[in-house]
C-alpha cells in the first residue's frame, strides 16, 4: 500500500511538472510575443527612425512639463521659447586657463589662426557663425560655438580647430567645459590664500577652474592656498586625478571620502605650539547629485527617465551635503550651493531648510551685480510639493502617513521664505542664452551655527571624559577630541594606495640632486615626498606647506587618492652624477630655484628641439651650443626669453630635456609640444600630416618587400606597429570629442617619446614607473584602464 501511495505520488509531482512547464513556455512565448509588440511601439511611437538605420530618441515627457508650468520657473510668455530649447543640441563650449602667464597669448593666436577663418563658412547650406565670448567670462577667457561636437568633428571647415582643441586640452592649456559649470566657481571668488573645498568634486572641471584661481598671482612660484577635490565614488576620483594633473599644480590633494560625513581635518595650530586645531576652509562649493534635468540637451536619456521622484529621493542626500559643508565652513567664508537642476526641490527647499535651522548663521549673498552680462532669473519664495499624479499637498500636515517616508517636511517652503531672500538664488535657463540649465546659491557663513557648540567642531564634537587622555601641559584642562559627523561603517572601496613620505632634513637622496642642479638651502626639501616605503626611490613629488600638514597629520582619517607634482625621475646613467632627472610637469616650480643645467636657447633652438627627435648638437646656434657643452650630459633645462623690445607678446618657454655624447632631446608630451610650436609661429598641422604621410609611405613599402612569403622582418614589424600606434592616436583624438556627461576628456596624456626610451648617444634608460599614474600601483592602473567608461 505504502509503495502505490508512493507511486501515486511521483505521478502527481510529474503531472504538476508537465502542467507547470506548458505554462511556462506558454508565458515565456507570450512574454516575447509582447517584447516585439512593444519593440515595435518603441519604434514606430517613442522613437522615429533616422536614415541611418538608428532611432532617434524623442525629446518629450508630459509629466516634465506638466511638473514645471505648475511651479513657475519660467517667466510668463516664455514657456514655449523654453521647451523647443531643451529639444536642440547643446552648443560646444571651451575655456582657456586662466592661470598660465600665456593665456592672452593663446587668445590671441586662436582668434588669429582659426576664428577669422570661419567667417561666412556654408557647409551643406548652412551658415557656421564665428565662435563668439560668453560675455559674463572674465578677459574673454570662454568661448562658445553654434554646433554640437559630433558637428565640429563632421565638419571639414573646422579641422583645424577640431585638431587644435584636441591638443591643447591634452596639455591643459584649453579645458572643454559647458557654460553654465563654469558659474559656480567664479561666484565663489577664490583667492591665491584661500583654503578651498569641493566636496563633490568629479570629474573635475570645476576644480581646474579653483586651481587656476589660485595661481592668478603669478609673480608667486606656488600660492599658500590649496583645494581639496573629494568625491564619494573612487573611479571618479581617477578621473579628476587626470584633470588636475594637466595644470602641474602643487597645491591640489585629491581625496575619496563620503561628503555627508566628510571627516574632521587637523592640522598645527600655528597660535599655540604642539597643539592641534580643526581646519575650516574659507571657500566651500557643493555641487550634489541631482536630477540633473537641467542636462537635457545633452543627456537625452533623462526625457525617458525623469520623473517627480527624482526630486524626493535626492533631497535628503543634498541636505546633509549641504549641512556638512556648513560646518566646515570658516566664520566669514562662502558657500556656493548648485545642481543642474530646476527642480526647487533639489534647489531653494534645500536652501531654504538649512537658512532656517542655522537661525541667521548661514546668510544668503545677493550676487545681482556680479557677472553683470549673465541673464538669469530670481530664485523662488514659493513653489508646490507635487506627487506623480499631480496632487499638491498644500503643507506637511496634509501629507498622508504612507508617503512620509518620501516626502519630507523640509520640502516645504518655509514660512519666513521672503525673510530669507531666497530670491537671491539664480537660475539659469537655457533659452536665455543659449545654455544648459543651472542653480546656484552663494551663502556667507557670519557665525557658529547653533548646533555646534561653542569650542566643538561640530554637532558630535565632545570630550571623552571617560578617555585615558592625560594632562600633558599639565594646566589641569583636558583635551578635546574631535570626532567630527557620526561616524558611519563603510564597505571598503578601490584600492589600497601607497604612503605618502616626506622628506626629512637629512634625506640621503637630496643632497646629489641638489649639487648637481644647484637648489639652494632655501628651497623647501622638507615638501618633497616619495610613495613607497622600500626599493629604490623612482619619482619625487612635491607639494606646498599646507598640503604636506593636511597629509602628514591625517593619513589614518583621510583616504588620499592623489597629490603633489612630479618634479624628479631616477634616470640611471653611469656617465652622470645624479641618478634623477628633471621633469616637464614640475619644470614651472622649480625654475626660479635652479642655478646649474640651465641653457637659454634661441627660438630656432626651441624650434629645432621639438621638431627633430634627437638633434645633434651642432645644429644648435653657437651660444647655445657653448651653453650644452659647458654642462656635459645628463639633465638640462631648456630656457627661452623672448625679447621684450621686439616680441612683447611672446612669453617665456621652458622644456626640459637631456644631454647625450653628441645630441640632445626633449621630455615633453605630444600635447605640449605642438603648444610650444604653435606659440613659435610653426604650423603644427604640417607636421601631422607629414608624420602621418611618412608612417603610411613606411608601412606601405615594407609590405611591397615582403614578397608574400608570409614572414616579416625586423623593419617590417617596426613599420606595422607605428602605422597601429598612428591609428590608435587618431582614434583617441576622435575620443576626445566625443559627448560625455559634462565635458571632460578621459584620455591619458603620455610624453611623448619621453619615458622609457634608451638614448642612442647617452645610453640614458628613464625608469619604466614613469609611464605609470602618479600614486597607482599597477594593479590598480590595471583595473582604471578596464572600468573606463566606454566614450
């Protein structure tokens, strides 16, 4: 009985298999059935075929304008002018950086060389229209075209210029940045002396705006103010390493750590001997994460995903990003607040919360008269909380229980909102000029915001009275501890980066370096650093005072990603008496410091060192000759004064380079190069095409030689991997000017024929290491190169 009872049972369970699987394919026949029915939807409504064989994609969401005609960012009459700009292309815009002495000069050879030939252009019946000056950007320094980038890179009126904003972005000269990011930093007005914070720093453009800011003063070798760039998400914080190593500056650290608890940063206080004081920064910008709406001309994607929740999810995360930003905040600093968001929501709620709680701490900044020539409109005192179905609820009261959890009493506007002056937020719309849309809050911090108590560091701050700390200055006081935001348990990211090491006054590897460039005892040596604790010593950073006193104090509470510029490489050369050589990157600070190596060229010297791959010496004119002879091998600084009489425009040129048995060459990447001859009057495009005729012609004639017998000899294979290194190069120029999501190109910049070359007179083998990322090891090199974003 019990085996038919058994038997009985399987047949049920395989009977409930069988029944169960029909349904399945069944289900799953359906389920594909309606995937094509609503691919074929997508198609013919969502999207509209192109005759390229691709959908384009609908710029159109009923919610998006329902949401915003309801809340009135726009002025009325303007509603339609609005729209039909958000569904057009965003034009190309770039910036010159503003802290290089030849930013004027670079202006003028661009207008010169390529916008006076734009004039009247017609491509395919269309007019190109000259590049014209934001009008509100300081000296001319940002320009903006009328076309896309995938135009700019379509178009063959417009190679040259297309190749020449490649170029000069790789060696940081130009940064391609959208209008309206450019904002922020110039409201919040950084000086040279500036302690400066961007708490959501990647990828990195607004940050280069902050560095150039502090180099404004170039009569200083360095300035003594510095930016901290953190980012929550460790790849981003790569990229920005390669953003800010493009400007040489010795004053940037590059941090990884969650802005909404950003730690407490101590450094010596300089008042009292021994003791410890938190740093405060005078400068503070907090660029959040948002909805990002104000994107929609070039992140197409958000007209499918926007929706009201955006808003409520996103609010709490700005709040305390903004809140911990306060806290850090020096008494009488400033804060800009912004998103490229319209939504108030994300924008004056969050504002508005954090003016109401700091009870008259935290001030709003009227900033009408400042960049006079930007169109804008005022910010809101009044605005609607909205569900997704369009349901306003009129005050928190009225908000059921169930939907608390998402929508937050700090939504509201607050009721002392004209109090406040919110009004004196901007927003910036794209119809206005032609731009992206933006918001952006200037707040002055004018005392210690009440939820910090006076002599803590913030709302957390405490004495631990049940430490073991001892009276060391035996006053009887004890000590404080800072303690900074709460602490928060976080899964461990990216990688493990190597120590930063300062040099020590009786560091064995400076004194050779010194004698044999002649530094004196002034120089700081003290702020020089290395990454790695044992092996040989490869590459030597440097960075100023008050970045060394961040580092060398909050090692164990701060994750550092990056900091310092590259200023020596070990080069080993039996022939010479200093295994280092110097580097183009910090060649500008260690200029005014170098008494020995020093040769000052002609511009044909300078011409003749770039163009050829390692001339002979005798090509020199004889007083720079003299000079190289005089110095015998190793590592030279090239110097180039231009004669002030005759060229007054011109400015000074340094390359850094080598000194073999009977030629010399340079250390200097392919972007700074073509710089450098551009600024010689040498038409570099010539040169490209030359170069790329002559790898063609190489590559061409070794396969004619090859008589089909399948094999290759020596110059064969030579050829064949120049020709793929030429291809490799202009596909990564094409990279460069591709759509990414704010403007930044993640191309690495490697010098050119620079590092890891033997050379053939002086035997000189540069240290492989060179090639690497400052601060990476090769695993974690590696594992950049394979989470790139795809452009």
């Amino acid at each position: 009985m019990f085996g038919l009872n058994r038997i009985i049972h399987i047949n049920s369970i395989h009977t409930c298999w069988k029944t169960f699987s029909s349904i399945g394919k069944e289900a799953n026949l359906k389920s594909v059935a309606e995937m094509g029915k609503r691919r074929g939807k997508w198609n013919k409504g969502e999207r509209t075929q192109s005759k390229g064989g691709y959908p384009d994609i609908v710029r159109a969401n009923e919610a998006f304008e329902e949401y915003y005609k309801a809340q009135g960012i726009v002025p009325e009459g303007e509603w339609d002018q609005f729209v039909s700009t958000l569904r057009e292309n965003l034009p190309a815009t770039f910036r010159i950086t503003g802290f290089k002495r030849h930013a004027q000069q670079l202006l003028g050879f661009l207008k010169s060389h390529y916008f006076n030939e734009l004039v009247d252009v017609k491509v395919e019946g269309l007019t190109i229209q000259k590049p014209y000056p934001l009008p509100w950007y300081p000296d001319e320094l940002a320009w903006q075209l009328n076309l896309s980038r995938s135009n700019i890179r379509k178009i063959p009126a417009l190679e040259k210029l297309h190749n020449f904003l490649i170029t000069e972005t790789e060696s940081g000269n130009i940064s391609r940045q959208e209008a309206v990011s450019m904002i922020p930093p110039l409201l919040l007005d950084v000086k040279p002396h500036h302690k400066v914070l961007d708490v959501c720093a990647a990828p990195g453009s607004k940050t280069g705006q902050l560095i150039e800011m502090l180099h404004a003063d170039d009569s200083q070798t360095w300035p003594e103010g510095f930016v901290v760039a953190n980012d929550s998400d460790n790849k981003r914080c790569y990229i920005m390493v390669h953003q800010a190593k493009r400007l040489n500056s010795p004053c940037v650290m590059i941090v990884n750590q969650d802005a909404t608890v950003m730690p407490v940063i101590e450094v010596p206080d300089d008042k009292n001997d021994g003791e410890m004081k938190q740093l405060k920064f005078d400068r503070v910008l907090c660029d959040v994460p948002c909805s990002a709406d104000g994107t929609l001309r070039k992140n197409y994607v958000v007209w499918k995903r926007w929706s009201v929740h955006n808003g409520f999810t996103l609010h709490p995360l700005q709040m305390n990003i903004l809140t911990r930003g306060a806290e850090l905040l020096e008494i009488g600093g400033k804060l800009v607040y912004s998103t490229c968001s319209f939504n108030p929501i994300e924008d004056e709620a969050v504002v508005g919360a954090l003016l109401s709680r700091s009870k008259g701490a935290m001030e709003l900044v009227d900033c009408s008269k400042d960049l006079p020539h930007l169109k804008r409109v005022n910010g809101l005192t009044k605005w609607k909380v909205l569900n997704e179905n369009g349901k306003e609820f009129p005050n928190y009261e009225e908000v059921p229980f169930k939907n608390r959890r998402r929508i937050k009493e700090s939504m509201f506007p607050p009721e002392n909102a004209e109090d406040l002056h919110l009004e004196r937020c901007i927003r910036v719309l794209p119809h206005q000029q032609n731009t992206g849309g933006f918001f952006i809050a200037v707040l002055q911090k004018t005392k210690g915001l009440p939820w910090m108590k006076e002599g803590k560091q913030s709302a957390t701050t405490e004495v631990d009275e049940s430490s073991d700390v001892k009276d060391e200055d035996g006053d009887g006081k004890r000590k404080a501890t800072f303690r900074g935001p709460p602490s928060k348990r976080r899964h461990f990211e990216g990688y493990k980066e190597d120590p930063f090491i300062f040099f020590k006054e009786d560091e064995e590897l400076w004194p050779p370096v010194r004698k044999f460039f002649g530094i004196p005892e002034s120089f700081p040596n003290t702020q020089l650093l290395i990454r790695c604790e044992t092996g040989k010593k490869r590459t030597i950073y440097f960075v100023n005072e008050a970045i060394k006193q961040i580092i060398s104090n909050n090692q164990n509470k701060l994750k550092v990603i990056n900091s310092g510029v590259r200023m020596f490489c070990r080069s080993n050369s039996p022939d010479v008496d200093c295994n280092f050589r110097l580097t183009q990157e910090g060649s500008s600070s260690l200029l005014p410091y170098v008494s020995n190596r020093l040769v000052y060229l002609t511009k044909n010297d300078v011409i003749t060192l770039l163009t050829e791959e390692n001339p002979f010496v005798h090509k020199m004119t004889e007083e720079s000759r003299k000079q190289i002879n005089d110095n015998g091998q190793g590592s030279l600084m090239f110097v180039y004064d231009p004669p002030q009489d005759t060229c007054p425009e011109e400015n000074r040129i340094v390359v850094v380079g080598w000194r073999g048995k009977t030629s010399v060459r340079s250390f200097v990447s392919k972007g700074d190069r073509f710089h450098i001859l551009r600024m010689c009057g040498v038409d570099v495009n010539t040169l490209v095409d030359k170069k790329t005729k002559q790898i063609k012609g190489a590559a061409t004639t070794s396969k004619q030689n090859n008589d089909g017998d399948g094999d290759k000899d020596e110059e064969d294979i030579e050829n064949d991997e120049d020709e793929e290194k030429l291809g490799d190069a202009e596909d990564g120029e094409e990279d460069m000017m591709k759509d990414e999501t704010e403007e930044d190109s993640l191309n690495e910049t490697s010098e050119d024929a620079g590092e890891g070359v033997v050379n053939k007179d002086s035997k000189v083998t540069t240290d492989e290491t060179n090639k690497e990322e400052d601060g990476l090891n090769k695993d974690a090199k590696d594992k950049i190169e394979a989470d790139k974003p795809q452009l």
